[in-house]
C-alpha cells in the first residue's frame, strides 16, 4: 500500500485542503465512446489538479502512461469490466498486458454470481490470481464488488474474500450498473476490511460534499468523471 491517503480510513476530511482532497481522486473516463482528444484532455486536467490517478479502459493505458509521465499522476485501468463475468485466465491475462502497458493501478470487477452465490473459494482464487498478477508487475489491485447487486452478506463476503486474496483495495462500483456508492456500503466496507486496505468509494459521487461523506464513512479513495467540480467547491 502506498503512503498518503490510501493507507487508513481517514478523518478530519471536513479540513481537507484542495490539494489533499485532490489526492483521494481517480480521474475517471470509461466511456466506450471516448475519443484520444477526451483521454488526453482528461490526463492535462489530471496533472493540472495533481489527483492520485487516471482511471481509463485498458485500450487507453499506453496513451496515458505517456501523457502522464513525469506528472506524479499514476495511470489506473480496469479488468473484467463492466460485468466481471469472464475466466479468471481473461482477467490475468488483462491484467499482465496493462501493467506491462505502464499500469500503477488495476480495479478488477468480481464474479458477481458467486458473491451471491455464497461461494468463498470462487472469489480468493478469482482475486488472488489478479493480484499476483497485478503485483509481479508493480501495481496493485483494486477489487470492484459492485455492491449496488449484492446484498449486505455478499458484500462482506466480497469484502472479506479481497482480504484473504491479497487485494489492496475494495471498490464499491463500476458505475455502469444499478447503483452507485453509498455512505452505508462504504461505511460495511470499512468495517468488514479493517484499517489496512484501502477502500475507493466509485459511481456518482460528484460534488465535494459527496466525496466527503464518502471519506468521513471510511474511504481512501474517490472514483469521479466529475474531478474538478468536486476540486472547484473545495
């Protein structure tokens, strides 16, 4: 884990200046329509604000490695998106091509059936082979439970599984489903993952009122296409 924001559950988030609040931000753009003029305006936008990252497809991952060099602004990407329903084998694979690609960051989607399911051993293996993945590379991994399909017992299954994995976050949404973050499942994330790993609060989170309840309710990290105005009314 790195140090900074990303280490504990914070607090105090109420005092937080522009340039520390900029610190918990992926700056996100997922959309399948989005041209390389969008990716690299998203990336000057990045540096400007000094955020933590860049969250792009994984297509984008070398164009935003490039652009954000010398930035201080890490590049993120995503695996097994938007539906987490492909092999274990597709989602390493992802994986392995987007670190060696100059990803810092992977947000993985889980298998979404077998958190409701109930199925444990699924999930770690699921997990844990992205994250080795992930790590020989450098990078770490985020691990996207989509809570919005799950209910409380699942998400603590998900949450827990991401531990005993060797993930290094847990994120709330992929923002393309049902639902978004919630004060109430990131606060269910806090508790079930404890102090150590981090847990990115994602999906409509768009104003620094927002991104403060998410912080107050234990988040480390904030996923937004909406970056600069949450930084504007801080």
């Amino acid at each position: 884990m790195q140090n900074g924001p990303d280490s504990t559950a914070s607090t105090g988030s109420a005092e937080l200046t522009t340039a520390e609040l900029a610190q918990f931000i992926d700056h996100t753009l997922l959309k399948p329509q989005a041209s390389r003029e969008d990716i690299l305006a998203v990336c000057a936008e990045a540096s400007e604000a000094q955020v933590k990252s860049v969250c792009v497809n994984p297509v984008w991952v070398p164009t935003v490695t490039e652009a954000l060099a010398g930035s201080g602004v890490l590049t993120c990407t995503v695996v097994g998106f938007p539906l987490g329903a492909t092999t274990t084998a597709a989602k390493v694979a992802e994986t392995t091509d987007a670190v060696a690609h100059g990803a810092d960051e992977v947000d993985m989607v889980i298998d979404i059936a077998s958190a409701l399911a109930g199925d444990r051993a699924a999930l770690v293996a699921d997990i844990g082979a992205v994250a080795q993945a992930a790590h020989d590379g450098g990078a770490i991994l985020k691990v996207i439970i989509e809570t919005c399909l799950l209910d409380d017992a699942a998400k603590e299954l998900a949450c827990s599984a991401s531990v005993e994995a060797g993930a290094d976050f847990v994120k709330t949404s992929t923002g393309f489903s049902t639902g978004g973050a919630t004060v109430a499942d990131v606060a269910l994330m806090r508790r079930v993952v404890g102090p150590e790993l981090g847990v990115k609060a994602s999906g409509g989170v768009r104003s620094r009122e927002d991104a403060l309840a998410m912080i107050e309710a234990g988040a480390t990290r904030i996923g937004a296409s909406s970056a600069l105005a949450i930084l504007k009314t801080s």
